[in-house]
C-alpha cells in the first residue's frame, strides 16, 4: 500500500507544475484568450518544475503575459501578429516579426501599458518569415531546448528560447554569470544560430 505522505515527499516538483498551469488555465479562461497557452508539452513542464521564481511570481508574470497578449489581439493594428510574449520578474519581453515600424510601437505601447510591467525588452523585427524559415526556427529551438536540459551546468534553470529567422532570443533567470554565459555558447554552437540575444537576469541572492 502507498504512503501518501511518502507520495508528497516525492511529488513536490509535480505539485509545483500542477498549481502554476492550474492557475494559469484560470487566468486564460477569465482572459477569454484560450490560444494563449500553445505548444508547449514536455518543455514547458519541464521549465515550470525548474524555475526559480517563486510560485507567486510566477502567477504574477503569467497573469501580465496574458493580459498583454489579450490586449495586442485586441488592438486593430497588431492583432493580426504573431508577436510572442514573455513575462520575468515584471520584465516583458517581445519577439517576432511584423509589417511596420508603427506595429513595433504600438506593440510596446501596449505592453507598457499593462499594470506590473517593469520594462519592456523589444525584439520586434519588420520582416517577412517563408515556410522554410519557419521549419528551420523550430528545429533551431528544438535543438537548443534539448541540449539545456542535457547540459550539467543549466538544466536546473528556466530559459526560454525563441528563434525568428535564425535570431534566437534566450530569456529567464540563473544563478550565476557563468551559466548566462554557458546558455548563450549552447546556443551559438547551434547549426543555423545567426545571432543569439541575451534576455537572462542573475538571480540576485539575498
């Protein structure tokens, strides 16, 4: 017979992900916003039970990342972009390609105008992305996803990772400096990388 009390003991990491996607389902169904939450799978799984931000920050920034997405979908110059949102310690940053200098600025206009933004991080481009580009980007970011969690040093830290035309964009927190700079090497000796932007906080231990 189980010992529920040993089941706990062993289950932390799994509550810790259950909780958060619990109240970030909430969240998206209060928001009316159900795409919010795509394609994330093992990863993202795995980014929740790994990440340093307490539980409650981590609501905090699920609740301004959908908030802002509500919005840019919302607003009739940006709705119609695929503009990808992440949320860090109050820290949002933007990623993707539009049609025009005037949709980046509304976009940051937009995210800026949300309560609990910090600062936002633009990494809007005005470009054009092919079916190939696409498929490319993704395997880009599947590699680079894979070898975090192979890799000693990073696994333990949340970082995501997105790629717009070869441009990969690492953003999340660690501990030290010499992690920041292990997750950026991994990403440059990606085949495919043509640049990496640094969007990783250090953790600022009390």
């Amino acid at each position: 017979m189980i010992q529920f009390s040993s089941f706990i003991g062993k289950s932390k990491g799994f509550f810790k992900i259950f909780k958060v996607i619990s109240l970030t389902l909430v969240l998206i169904n209060l928001s009316g916003c159900g795409w919010v939450l795509v394609g994330g799978g093992a990863y993202e799984g795995y980014k929740v039970a790994t990440d340093p931000r307490s539980v409650g920050t981590q609501v905090d920034d699920a609740i301004i990342t959908t908030k802002v997405k509500t919005k840019l979908i919302e607003d009739p110059i940006t709705k119609a972009r695929k503009i990808d949102v992440d949320t860090v310690n109050g820290v949002v940053t933007l990623n993707g390609l539009v049609d025009s200098e005037e949709e980046i600025q509304r976009a940051v206009a937009i995210a800026q105008s949300v309560p609990g933004v910090k600062r936002v991080v633009n990494n809007l481009r005005v470009g054009k992305r092919g079916i190939k580009s696409y498929l490319s980007d993704k395997e880009i970011t599947a590699k680079i996803k894979a070898k975090f969690i192979a890799d000693p040093e990073i696994k333990a830290f949340s970082i995501d990772v997105d790629t717009v035309n070869g441009v990969v964009t690492l953003t999340g927190i660690v501990d030290r400096e010499e992690q920041k700079r292990r997750a950026v090497e991994i990403a440059k000796g990606v085949e495919g990388v043509r640049e990496v932007i640094v969007n990783i906080q250090v953790k600022r231990n009390k």
